[in-house]
C-alpha cells in the first residue's frame, strides 16, 4: 500500500499519543492480570466497516421500495452485528493471563515470549490472538476452565536488558467484524546476549591436566565397572576387585570429559568491548556444544568453572549485562561483586 | 487462509452463494444460472478435488464477457433484473478466486445483496422461510470466512450463527417497527404489471371470467361483529353506460352527487387489499368516510385510488349498510340513468313497457319485474352460453341462463326502459370468515354485480336480482352454489372441513404476514405510534424510543448471556460466613488463612461462656464440610440454628 | 472423624519422641511421609540427629533396613548390587546391593557422583531396577529415607531439581530449642536409647495403614483450596517454577496421611497447612536464587491463599 508520507507520520503520531495515554490510564501490570471491561478496546474491523456500507445500502433499497422484508433483513444483520460486538468483547473479558516468560536472545535475533492464559468463568474462548508493537504472535483456542498458550517473537536489536514494552491480545471473534484488544504492559525483561561472533581459537584454562593419559579411548572419567567379556583387554581389568574374591570385572570410562577452558575478557586484547563480547559468547556456545568445562571472567565478575544450561545462561547473561567500566574510573577488582 | 485449512469455509461460501442463486431460479436467465451454477462446480470441485481453478487472465475475460451478455439480454446493467444477473454472475467469478479472506467477505457481500434483491422482488409468506435459511448460511459464511479453524466443527459453527440471529431477532423487531419510515421513496421504481381486479367495464361473461379463480383479493378486519351474510355487498366500480352489450363508466366524468342520510348499522373495519388491485377499491356498501390516504369516495360512493397502487394497501372505513334520500334526483343523473342505446334490445324495452303500464307505481313495476326473474324459467350458472349484441333480448327471451352480470345487466335495462333511473354495480359479494384470523377473506369468485334504482322518497334502493333466481348464493357464496366455480382442488378443499379448516389457517398465516410484516408502512407506523400515545410524529422521539429500545436489549443480552457462572456460596460457607462474623464481632475475626481448627484454637483465650460454644460449632463445621459424608438437611438446619443461637460476650480484641 | 487414633501409631509417635527430642511436628511429618508413601529427604547440619531418626523410624516401624554412606567414590553398583561370576555353573549370578531393604537410609546422598544419585533415584521411582536386561522388583514397603548436609559445598553434588522431585518431603530438623537441648544433655544418649526401643509395627501393618491412608476423605472444598494454592505458585512470577502437576499430587497424598495420624478419616485444610512446608519447599525456588528461601516462599503461600469455607 502506498500512503503519502504525511499520512505514515500522522498515523505514527497518532498511534504514539493513544499508547502513551492508554499507558497512563492502565498503569504496569503485575501478573496475574484479569481483563476487566476498563482495559478492553473494540472497534470495528476493515471487513465490519465493509458490512456497515452493505447495511447501509439495504436499508436505503428498502426505505426506497418500502420494503419491509427487505427493511427487516437490514435491521436482524444490523442486530447481528451488535451481538458481534457484545461476543467479541465478551470473548476477552475475564481472561486471566497468569504468566509471562520470556527467553534469552542473542542479539540480532528474535526473542520468544510465552504468555500463559487462563479461562476461569466458564466460557469458551476462541480465536485469542497476541501481538506487540509491529509483529504478531500466535493465536489459541481457550476451553472453558483450562490454560492456553501464546508465543510471541520480539526483535532483539542490542545485548542488554530489554524491557518487554507492551504487548496486546486480541480477538476478533466470532463474526470478524469487530476487533476487541487489550494492552498489557508486564514488568518483565529479555536478557539479550551479545551476539555470538569472531573467530579467535578457544583458550585453555592454566592448570587444566593436559597430557595425562588415562586408559580407554580419549576417555578419562572412571564410570563404573561391569562384567568381563571375552576381548577385554587386560589392562582395563578392576583387578583390586578381582582380589577380593569377586569374579573378573572391568572399569569403563566415558567419553564426556574435555579440558576445562577458562574465557577472560582481559585476555582478548585488540577489540573493541561489543567484540569481545561476542567473540566470548561464540567461545562459550562452542565450549558447551563440544561439552567442554568453562569458566568465565569479566572484569569486575568472575563465574566459576562448570558446564549445563543454567551455567551456560549465568556465562551469557554476565555478557548481556557487562557494563564497561567508565573512562574516569579505574576498573573496580573482583571482590566488588565476588 | 491458509491452502487446506479452510475448505470448509469455503464450503459454507460455496452453500451461501449457492443459496442466493436458488432464491433467483425462477426470474434469472436460464444461461445465468447455468453459467453461476458451472462456475459453482468448478469451486467444488477446486476445494474437492483440489482442480486448479482459472487464472486471471481468464477470469478477466469471463468477466468482460459476462457483462456483455448481460448487456444484451436486458439493454441495462441498471434495475432489478439485469443488477441481479450481474450480482450473480460477479459473484460466481469471485467464487473461482477465493483466495484470501477479503474475497471470502465478498462473496457474503454478494449472497447477502442476492438475498435483498430476493426481498424486494416478492415478499410472500412462502419465501419467508427460504429468506431466513439464506441470511443463515450467509452469517455462518461469514463466520467460518472470518475464523476458518472454528469452521472444522461445523455444528459448533452453525449454532453460534443460529444463536446471533436469534438473539438479534428482537432488536430487529424493535427497529423495524420504530425505525422512521418514508411516505415516498428516494427515487421513483418504475413498475409495469398488470392489475388483477374488477375493471370499469361489464359486457356478459366478464364476471363469470373472475369467479374461476379463488385467488384472495381483500381481507377485512371488523372492530365488533362482521355484517351478515346477506349484507356483504363491497362496491366497487358503478357503471351507467350501456350500449347494449357492454356497461361502461365513462373515464373523467364527473357524475353528479346526491345528499344521503345514512341509517342502518353502522361497521368499522379496515381493508387489506392485495396488490396489484388497480384504481377500484372496495368498500362496504355504503361507505361513509375513510382514512384511505391515496383515494377519493365519488359521487357515486366508490372508492377510487388517484394512482394506480402495485403494493398491498390498508385503509380504515366506516360504513352504512343503509342509506335514503328525499331529495329530488339532480337532472343530469336522471338523464345518465335512464339512457338506453337506441333500437337495441327492442323485446325487452317492450316489455319493460308493458310492465310499467300495467304497474300502479314504481315499487309495484319493480316487483312485477323481479317476478319475472322469479318464476320466469331462469337458472343461476357460471358458464352461460353466449349472448348475441342484443344481449339483453338474447338472455332474456332465449338462452335464460346467467351470471350475476346477466341479471344486473337485464334488471337495469328493463328498469331504465320503465323509466326509472337505475345503474349497475359491481364489486364483491359476501365472503369467507375466518375464525382463526378473526377477518373476512374475500376472493376473485366473490366478484358479484347487482342493481340500484332511484325511488322517490327513498333514493338510491339496492336490488340484487340475482338474489331472486338464487337465493342461495346470498347466504353460501359462488362456490357452494355453482357446482361449476372454483378449480376441482378448491372445491376438494371447500368440501373437506380439515383441509378447509387448514387452508383457512393458511390464509390467516399469510394475512398476517402481509398486513402486519409487509404492510407495515409509514401509515401503519403512524398507527402504531397515536396507539402508543406519540401524536407528534418526530424523528427525536422515534430516536429516544429506539435508543431506549437498544438499551433494554443490550441490558438483555448482558444479563442473559454475559453472565459468567458465579458458584454460589453453599448453604453451609453462609452459615459459616454468618458464624465467623458474629465471632470477628466479638473480638475474634478469622485470618482468612485460618482454617476452622486453627480459627478454633485462636478462640482458647475467649471468655468460656461461648468459646467452649464456638469451638465445638467450628468443629461441627469442619466435619459437615470436610467429613466423608454429606451434611442431611436436618444437620444443615440444626447447625444455623445453632449458629444464630450462639451467645456471645463482647471483648474488645483479640490478640 | 475424631475417631481414635490407630493405637499402634500413637505408640510409634510416643517411642519417636523420646529419640528425637522437642521436635514432634517433624516426627510427624516423618511418619507422614512413610504413610503416603513418599521418600524423605533430611536435610540439616551434622548432629542434630538425622541418621538417630531414620534409625529410629526403622527400628519403631519394624522394617529391614540398611544404611548406605554415600561418597564420591560409591558407585551404582555398590548400591544395587553386582553381578558375580560363579565358577561352580560358570555363570553370572546377581548380588543383591544393600538396595534391596524395606527402608534405606541413604546417608549424605549428595555426596555420591550424579550417575549414583541417579540410579537411586530412579530406583526410587519405578520400585524396582534393571540390572543386565533382567528387572528386579524391590521389597514391599520400600522407603529411602535420605539425609544431606546443605551447608558442606565441598565435594558435593547438588541434587538436581527433577531429582529433588522425586522426595515426597524434605524436612529440617534444625537445633533443638533450650528446653530441649536440656533434656537431652540429662538424659540418656539417643543413640543407646536407639537399641532399646520396640518394634511396634511390622510391614503388614504398615502396609494396612498406607491403605487406609487412601480412603481419607478429601472433600471438594479441599481440592479447591490445594488447586488454589498449586495455581498460586504458578502465578507468582518472583518463582523459577510453579509447583508442578506431581508436588500437587505429593501434597494430596501427603495431607492425608498426616489427617490420619491425628486419627481423623477426613483431611482439613490445616492438614495441608502442617506438610506444604515440608513437600513444597525444596520443589519452589526464587528467580533470585536466595537460598534459604523456601520456607517463606511455604508461609508466604500460606498466607495468599484463603481457606475455602
């Protein structure tokens, strides 16, 4: 569609001003939030715009033939179109939304927000929609007394705490000409990790056993021991335990361990603090895919070594969150935060 | 939409569409419904069989195409007729390109523009059904268009549409009867179709051609009992030329009026007349006043529209079935009155004549010549033989047999020929009652004619000669009378008392319909609104009334169908509630994370006239609520009681 | 529903109480725990008498028992139970592990490396194990009762949150209060008094009770209140997790069974009240991860939710 300039910027301005004083009519929200009548906008839709022109041609054809029949079809499709509105205002009211999750995102990338709706009034509600400002979700049928879904996808332009903003959940049922809404403004935030990026190789901790050998192919974690079987070696005997007069048994190793890393953002001279940020959020989505142990240091914070998703969220939200120290301050040491 | 997911949206468009072609089948062009309904099957077919459907270029030219076509089959693309066609074709085309959901709502916009033109083309009672059966599919269209994944459960989806009309039904209602009507339209409809009714001309045989068909012409409602039989007459054209063969009214004439003193009983009632009735409207004999908007009462006393009216018409009357007049009858109407054409029908002016001559006075002529009818060999029948141009001379000395027309015809010439002025009615006589609508139905096979003769002293005297060969025909009507009147069906009908009885609720059904639904008009409105008490016809009080209306329905609809379900508190919890309140009113409230055993504990230090009370009703309470068996009746009474009856001593706080 | 008290039970809270000094509500939540058939996490700074109360427990309820230390080097197999090789049929034949108890006592659990802890927790669940493609059912009743230390960071491996999951309740016994402390320097040592104390039940009466346990009255107005409470947890946003479907089953059969040691045959809402401490806590965790918090998340949820009427 090609509108005038003016036009977008009107509308622009226009859309600003109704979502500044919808925000200061609603206030934030904390969650669980009951749609009450207050907080539900309805207006018509395009395609209800469309049936008011059709009724207002029927009604003037059957003034003008003095058309009862005619006159009566006009005013039941125009008694229908109430009750749309009444259905799709209703079709909101009471929705409990219980939660709102949202995920971590790299920056550059989308965010996925969760929202979790609850019908607790006893009354189905179809056709639940989700949008933000500019990009829309998905849509959920609510049975009556039972949780529904939504998901949303924000973009996530910078690494930092991103604040939600405001989200709306509409509906359109039944009959689609109408379009009723409301506009949540949770508290929430998306951590927003750097986005992962560079090309440096992966530093190896000091101190990390290199070089010691350990029996069984590139294993070196002791797993337990099971039952000799014809073609084990010798050497992988539990032969400590064969002394105790147990039958023969032999230790096995798993192939999970690696070398433990260490990633310093000090160390990574050379580059600018976004890139090295992102050089270590490359570093420590590669550690954890090849299930190598981590340890991360910023200046200012330090996380201990470890591996597992939640220790790979702390890595990642320590980046997302870093605040490069100011130009007049010497670098605060590490117990500041220890 | 998504490819797939909404076949069956598609399906109820494809039934929409459909639906509105159906009501169109019998006045659209053969080669339209056939090119709507291949254009229909190609869609099936696309949804089905998933057959690829045309693409632009093809569209584009079908609809050019098209659109000649219908250009020249009705020269227009204007009016009814050839929009319809168009409509139809236009929607077929957008049937083929149902692509996203704006075509979906376009194809709703056209089987709902089908409905309407099938509105304004007939409004009988029989296509009521079919109307509503439309603007259903057409809303469960719309429904499914607008959500195509509450379309996959097609039950669900048809009641929500169902339930929205329903519910919408008596907003409809309040608007349809308040909503400000036009007494003129915007802009003129040109309508050409033939009238139906009684015509200004009699020749032999022209009211026998009427009476074959039971086709109702007018409804009459009476406010207190109907006239009796024998006093039906409803006058309708008054002819006083004759040229021996045919009875005439002379158009634009003005006949001269007389000064009428009416006596008799008097009868209020309201007339219905179908439509296409023509100029003549009908009155009881004799009309005094009406409030008949588009008619005039004549000298002559019918009522006469100004403008042929192709629409159904309701007008109030008063009527007089008896009226005199002293005065001297004016001289042009004696001159119009006892005009014969010259040397026609020469026997019978003879012996109209010879009559008179033989008769003291005119009341003594008038009886000879009724005799004559009486006992003179002549029979009552719906299928006389021709008459020759003599036609009086004809009926009277040879053939004998007639129609009401006949004997009017007759009676007049010979009273005329007596030189007495006299003139010939037609119109309606008697009519069928019906118990069930409570009015009197009058068909086409009612059509009657009968004489008026000016008496001194009296004025004008109605004589029905007819009457005087049968009888009968006063009291049964044509049908029961002439074995030969009225289709074979219609008489089964009439001699079968169910089915009459059937037929005859029918009819009220439809009577109904027409007058009330279709016939209400801005008069009617205006009626209804002096009834409600708002004399003054102002647009600011039809708009308080139907925004009150709304308000009442809105309220409604709110309280009936947005009330969520709210549990009521159990008899027990009020019970409970009552005893926690008496307890927080002596000191002692309840956290309302206190459950009845720790609430019990926390009253330890109540005085012990009622904590020892207390606590053992929070315990009873504990057990009837969270026991294993069901509190009884009488347990649930013993327990209020108990609670109403707990004596409390007050205490400033507890804790 | 105020009928008498089993009278074996009552016995069993009488002989607890005097092992386990001034902390009767614990017991309780012990014996409930055994009843609803759930697995009882301890967890409590060394010596305040854990291992003396599973001792006890055992000792009282007259139930095989076997007592695991669990340490980093312990392996599934020691628990289990190891394959042996017979020379006299020249096959592999199964050893039981010390697994193979009515009741377990599973002493610093966290303590063992995860794969051990795993084996035993899902020995917990399924009730029985799988060793070399053969499926060995475990004893009737079967209880671990586990202890942990949660300040000794060192060298221990935190139990992970679904493995938390599988303990009906974790209870803290914390230090006696002064009354107490003084009754126990007076009298005897618990752990001599462990030897004399009778075996009042045996598993068959034990089972018997698990069974009566079962039919308890749980009136609608109750479920509503624990529906209540589950939706809350999950409505909170300052929480990681609401409680989930399993606690809210753990919290049904739970209250039940503390109902029936108070010898009623229907359950309060105060019944709920006395055990969502100990079955919800350690499943509820902060977004802030403050560590301690569990037990105020417990009153907390306590206080936001009304008891239906």
């Amino acid at each position: 569609m090609n509108r005038p300039g003016w036009w977008t910027t009107l509308r622009a301005v226009q859309r600003r001003r109704a979502a500044a004083w919808i925000r200061r009519r609603q206030g934030a929200d904390a969650l669980p939030v009951t749609l009450q009548r207050r907080r539900i906008y309805i207006l018509p839709t395009r395609a209800g715009l469309g049936f008011a022109l059709l009724l207002l041609v029927m009604l003037v054809a059957g003034l003008n033939y003095a058309n009862s029949i005619a006159l009566f079809l006009t005013f039941v499709l125009a008694g229908l179109s109430l009750v749309s509105m009444h259905a799709c205002h209703r079709n909101l009211l009471q929705v409990r939304i219980n939660r709102i999750d949202t995920e971590p995102a790299f920056a550059g990338s989308q965010a996925l927000v969760h929202l979790v709706l609850m019908e607790d009034a006893g009354l189905p509600r179809p056709d639940i929609r989700v949008d933000g400002d500019g990009t829309t979700g998905t849509v959920c049928d609510l049975p009556m007394h039972a949780e529904g879904r939504l998901e949303l996808l924000l973009a996530t332009p910078r690494r930092g705490l991103m604040p939600l903003g405001r989200v709306r959940i509409t509906t359109t049922y039944p009959f689609g000409l109408f379009r009723a809404w409301t506009w949540l403004h949770p508290p929430h935030t998306i951590t927003v990790y750097p986005a992962p990026a560079g090309a440096r190789p992966m530093p190896i901790a000091p101190g990390a056993r290199q070089g010691t050998h350990m029996h069984g192919p590139d294993a070196d974690e002791w797993s337990g021991l099971r039952a000799w079987r014809e073609g084990d070696s010798p050497r992988q005997v539990a032969w400590t335990v064969y002394a105790r007069g147990l039958p023969l048994m032999v230790k096995e190793y798993s192939a999970a361990g690696s070398d433990d890393r260490l990633f310093d953002f000090a160390a990574l001279d050379g580059a600018g603090t976004e890139q090295r940020l992102s050089q270590l959020a490359r570093w420590i989505l590669d550690a954890e895919s090849a299930g190598a142990r981590y340890a991360l240091r910023l200046p200012g914070d330090r996380i201990q070594t470890g591996h597992g998703l939640a220790h790979r969220h702390r890595c990642l939200a320590a980046l997302a969150l870093y605040q490069p120290p100011a130009r007049t301050t010497t670098p605060e040491p590490s117990h500041a935060t220890g | 939409m998504q490819p797939g997911d909404d076949r069956r949206a598609r399906l109820w468009l494809l039934g929409a569409f459909l639906g509105g072609i159906m009501l169109h089948l019998s006045q659209l062009p053969p080669w339209i419904t056939l090119g709507a309904l291949l254009c229909a099957a190609w869609c099936l077919a696309g949804i089905v069989g998933r057959v690829p459907l045309p693409g632009k270029r093809l569209r584009g030219a079908l609809v050019a195409g098209l659109t000649i076509g219908v250009l020249a089959a009705f020269h227009t693309l204007n009016g009814l007729a050839a929009g319809t066609a168009l409509l139809a074709l236009m929607g077929a085309m957008k049937l083929l390109e149902t692509r996203t959901r704006r075509d979906g709502y376009i194809v709703v916009a056209v089987a709902l523009c089908l409905l309407l033109a099938a509105c304004l083309g007939n409004q009988d009672l029989p296509h009521a059904p079919l109307y509503l059966v439309q603007a259903w599919l057409c809303v469960t269209a719309l429904a499914a268009t607008a959500h195509p994944q509450a379309a996959a459960h097609t039950r669900r989806l048809a009641s929500l549409s169902a339930r929205s009309l329903l519910l919408a039904l008596p907003l409809a209602m309040a608007m349809f009867l308040l909503f400000p009507r036009l007494t003129g339209g915007f802009w003129s409809v040109g309508a050409s179709r033939v009238s139906t009714g009684l015509s200004d001309s009699m020749s032999p045989g022209s009211i026998s051609e009427l009476g074959e068909s039971s086709d109702p012409v007018f409804r009459v409602w009476f406010q207190g009992p109907p006239p009796p039989p024998q006093e039906r007459y409803w006058r309708g054209p008054v002819l006083h030329e004759f040229d021996g063969y045919t009875w005439r009214r002379t158009p634009g004439l003005q006949y001269p009026a007389e000064q009428l003193d009416y006596t008799g009983a008097v009868y209020h009632y309201r007339v219905r007349l179908e439509p296409d009735t023509g100029p003549w409207w009908l009155a009881l004999d004799t009309i005094r006043s009406t409030d008949a908007a588009g008619a005039t009462i004549t000298p002559d006393r019918q009522l006469v529209a100004r403008h042929p009216v192709h629409d159904p018409v309701t007008y109030d009357a008063v009527s007089y079935t008896f009226t005199r007049s002293t005065d001297r009858l004016n001289h042009l109407t004696q001159l119009l009155d006892t005009a014969l054409p010259p040397r026609r029908n020469p026997r019978s002016v003879r012996l109209a004549q010879q009559l008179r001559a033989a008769a003291p006075d005119a009341h003594a002529f008038v009886t000879r010549v009724l005799d004559l009818f009486r006992h003179g060999g002549f029979s009552y029948t719906l299928t006389p033989p021709l008459l020759d141009l003599n036609s009086v001379d004809d009926f009277l000395f040879n053939t004998r047999q007639g129609f009401c027309g006949h004997f009017a015809s007759a009676f007049v010439t010979l009273m005329r020929a007596g030189g007495l002025p006299a003139r010939v009615v037609t119109g309606y006589q008697g009519g069928e009652w019906n118990p069930l609508g409570g009015y009197l139905l009058v068909r086409r096979s009612d059509a009657h004619a009968w004489a008026e003769i000016w008496l001194q002293g009296q004025g004008w005297v109605r004589v029905d000669p007819t009457a005087v060969v049968a009888p009968e025909r006063l009291r049964r009507g044509a049908l029961d009378v002439l074995p030969d009147a009225g289709s074979a069906s219609e008489r089964l009908m009439y001699e079968i008392t169910w089915l009459n009885r059937l037929h005859q609720g029918w009819d009220a059904a439809n009577a109904w319909w027409s007058t009330r639904l279709v016939g209400y008009d801005f008069h009617a409105q205006s009626r209804l609104l002096q009834a409600l008490g708002l004399s003054a016809r102002s647009w600011q009080q039809l708009g308080a009334l139907l925004t009150a209306a709304l308000g009442l329905w809105l309220l409604a609809v709110t309280l009936s169908f947005n009330r969520l379900p709210r549990a009521r508190p159990h008899r027990l919890a009020r019970a409970y509630a009552l005893l926690c309140a008496r307890l927080g009113s002596a000191g002692f409230a309840r956290r309302p994370d206190e459950g009845p055993v720790t609430y019990a504990r926390s009253l330890a230090t109540a005085p012990q006239a009622f904590g020892a009370a207390a606590r053992q009703l929070l315990e009873r309470y504990a057990r009837l609520r969270f026991g294993a068996d069901t509190p009884t009746e009488a347990e649930l009474e013993q327990f209020e009681r108990d609670v109403r009856g707990l004596r409390l001593a007050r205490r400033s706080s507890r804790r | 529903m105020n009928g008498a008290r089993a009278e074996p039970l009552s016995q069993v809270v009488a002989a607890l109480d005097t092992i386990i000094i001034g902390k009767p509500q614990q017991v309780r939540l012990c014996l409930a725990c055994l009843l609803a058939r759930g697995h009882l996490l301890i967890e409590d700074v060394p010596g305040v008498g854990k291992t003396t109360l599973a001792h006890g427990l055992a000792r009282v309820l007259g139930l095989s028992w076997q007592r695991v230390q669990f340490t980093s080097d312990l392996l599934p197999a020691d628990i289990i139970g190891v394959p042996i090789f017979d020379r006299a049929t020249q096959q592999f034949q199964f050893r039981q592990g010390p697994l193979f108890t009515q009741l377990l006592l599973a002493d610093e659990v966290n303590r063992a490396s995860p794969r051990t802890q795993s084996a035993l927790l899902e020995a917990m669940e399924e009730r029985q194990v799988s060793v070399e493609r053969a499926t060995l059912k475990l004893p009737e009743p079967f209880f671990v009762i586990a202890t942990q230390n949660p300040h000794e960071q060192l060298g221990t491996f935190e139990l992970p949150e679904s493995q938390l999951d599988r303990f009906l309740m974790r209870v803290s016994l914390g230090y006696p209060d002064t009354q107490a402390e003084r009754r126990l320097l007076a009298g005897r040592e618990p752990r001599e008094l462990l030897d004399t104390l009778p075996a009042v039940l045996d598993a068959g009466a034990l089972l018997h009770m698990q069974n009566e346990v079962r039919d308890v009255h749980r009136a609608g107005p109750l479920l509503d209140y624990l529906q209540q409470l589950v939706a809350h947890t999950r409505a909170r946003t300052d929480l990681k997790l609401g409680l989930s479907p399993r606690a809210g089953l753990g919290l049904m059969r739970a209250a039940p069974a503390y109902a029936y040691l108070d010898g009623r045959h229907a359950v309060l809402p105060e019944d709920v009240q006395a055990v969502l401490p100990a079955v919800a806590t350690h499943r509820l965790q902060r977004r802030d991860a403050v560590p301690e918090s569990g037990r105020s998340i417990a009153a907390e949820l306590l206080r936001a939710v009304p008891v239906p009427t």
